[in-house]
C-alpha cells in the first residue's frame, strides 16, 4: 500500500510544478469533499456525513470575500452487498464579494459508485448536477462617464446598458476517487480528480454576449498515517487548474489522540499549509478538535504575496465543521469497510 502513494505523489507534485481557480477556494479543502470531487460523495467511514465551512478573507483591503459551504451525505450500504454502494449528496455554496456584490449561488446533488477491489483497496466514480446563480448589485458602482473632467458626479448617467441583474446556469461535473488503507490500523490514502463544469456554462450578464465557464479540473493528493498508538501524520495537497489559473495548496499535520477508544476519540491536530500560485500567495497554520463524531478546524491565511502591502498579512478566517452518523448493523453483518 504505501509504495503506491509515494508513486502517487511524485506525480502529483510533478503535474502541479509544471501547470499554469477561479471557482471558490477554501484552505481546509479536505473539509469540502464534494467541492473537491464528486467521487469523494459518501467516503468515510461513517454512513452519514454532514459538513460546513464558512471563509472570511481581505476585510482589511477593503474588498472582502465571505463564501459559506454546505453537504450533506448519505452511503446506501446493505450487509448483502459488502463489496460495492451506492451513495448519495446535497450541496450548497454561496459566495459574495466586491463593492457591487458580485454573487455565487450553487446547488447540486452529487451520486457515486464505490467498488471495493479488496479490503484497503476502493474505487469510486461520482457524477453531480445543479444549477447555479450569479448576481450584481450596480447601484454601488461607479463609472468613468461620471466624472465630469474635474469631480466625481454620481448623479451623472453611467451610459452602460446591463441587461441581467442574476442569471442562471446547469452545471455538471464528475470524477473518481481511489482509496488505499491498511487494515487494523487508521492509515488511508484518498487520490483522485474531479471535474468540474465540463458543460461550460454561460457566465455573462449580457443576453447576446458570450463568456464560456472553464472547466475546472482538481486534484488531490490525501495521506493519514498511524505512526504510533495515539499518533498520526497527515499530509494533503490539491491543485485547482481552470483555464489560464493555477492555485495549489500543500500542508502537513500532526494528530495526537488523547483517547483512542473506539467511538469515543478524542484528538488535537496542529497543520501548516502554503497556498501558492504563479508568485506565492498564503503560509495557512490550522487547528483541530476531533471529539467523538465532530471536527472542528479553524485556520487563517497569513499573505505572504505582494498582495500583503494592502491586506497586512490579513488573509482572514476559515472555520469548518463536521459531524458522522454512524447506523447499528447486525453483529454478524460485514459493515463499514472503510476506515
């Protein structure tokens, strides 16, 4: 098992050096499964999954971005099938920025497909579909036909015709997911790549005009390994290529249990990330709390780019939360294959 990721990751690392979002990003990315790969819909080792995110960033740029995520999974597993299920999800996402409130709405139900090749070996194929909307506020804005040679006059007409205030768009992606996990232990291994708005939507508030959507294609590269008994080292990266846009994003953590009884744990985990692109962008320290069946992470970006002379090094905050259902099977039922 652990050959095939350290294989997996050299080319990873590879493809993402040598590549050139304009989608919504988070930095605790792995909190977002299904932003990140419809595929990852319903893998876990719980049968109901519920996570939430909210971003905050630039406040201090006087430009600020807030964008919340939503997801709720559920895995159709049967005890008479133990080698494959079905799973299904719904999601939600809504972003908003800029002096005219440039908004982002998307939901989308995602499915998948998990066949279990051998006790540590899984492969997933997921699909989702949605609709999304995008809105402008242009009472707040200002245009050059307002200015009158000496002062800004906002009572001055701003000569633009804008034809839509929101809009709406189908959107379709897909994907697959390989999970890798040794047995009798908590190291796993998630790889895979989504794709997303392979449709390429219309992107434009103009009705005759044209702005096609890029398709987004992520990858992901997600190892946990148990080092000790109340031990693990975590690792996760993730390039977001879309059109001419690269953003990738690389960390690490450490997870100590205080308690490793089953259904009961208890954890802390300290990360450190750095987002980068084209010239750098973020150094991301991040904190967790797992408790029973929640995780609670909470980090914040420190700008490291030029970027930084306008926000102070303020990125912002980022808090994610998730919670596992787990359902009672028959003692002699083989459940829950994944770790």
């Amino acid at each position: 098992m652990l050959r095939t990721p350290l294989l997996s990751l050299v080319f990873f690392l590879a493809f993402v050096l040598s590549g050139h979002g304009q989608d919504i990003h988070f930095s605790q990315f792995y909190h977002t499964p299904t932003l990140l790969n419809p595929a990852l819909t319903g893998i876990a080792s719980a049968d109901v999954r519920i996570s939430g995110i909210y971003r905050s960033q630039w406040h201090s740029a006087n430009a600020p971005f807030e964008t919340y995520f939503f997801s709720a999974e559920n895995r159709f597993y049967k005890v008479t099938h133990p080698s494959w299920w079905f799973s299904g999800g719904f999601n939600a996402y809504y972003d908003k920025s800029g002096t005219g409130s440039l908004s982002n709405t998307n939901i989308s139900l995602s499915g998948s497909f998990t066949r279990m090749l051998d006790p540590e070996n899984f492969l997933t194929f997921g699909v989702a579909a949605g609709v999304g909307q995008r809105g402008i506020e242009y009472g707040p804005l200002t245009f050059d036909n307002q200015w009158n040679g000496d002062v800004f006059d906002p009572a001055r007409p701003t000569n633009e015709n804008f034809d839509e205030t929101n809009y709406l768009y189908p959107d379709f992606s897909a994907g697959i997911n390989w999970r890798g996990q040794k047995q009798g232990t908590r190291s796993k291994i998630d790889v895979g790549a989504g794709f997303y708005h392979f449709n390429r939507p219309n992107q434009t508030f103009y009705k005759n005009d044209e702005s096609r959507l890029p398709m987004r294609l992520s990858l992901y590269f997600n190892p946990n390994v148990q080092v000790a008994e109340a031990f693990d080292l975590i690792g996760f990266g993730t390039a977001q290529l879309q059109g001419k846009y690269l953003e990738g994003l690389a960390g690490f953590a450490a997870r100590y249990y205080l308690t490793t009884k089953k259904s009961r744990e208890v954890a802390l985990q300290l990360g450190l990330e750095y987002r980068f692109n084209s010239f750098g962008d973020a150094v991301i320290p991040v904190a967790e709390l797992h408790y029973h069946y929640m995780i609670l992470g909470v980090s914040w970006d420190v700008n490291v780019s030029g970027f930084s002379v306008a926000t102070n090094k303020k990125g912002g905050p980022e808090i994610a939360f998730k919670y596992f259902i787990h359902r009672v099977y028959p003692m002699k039922a083989f459940a829950c294959p994944l770790i």
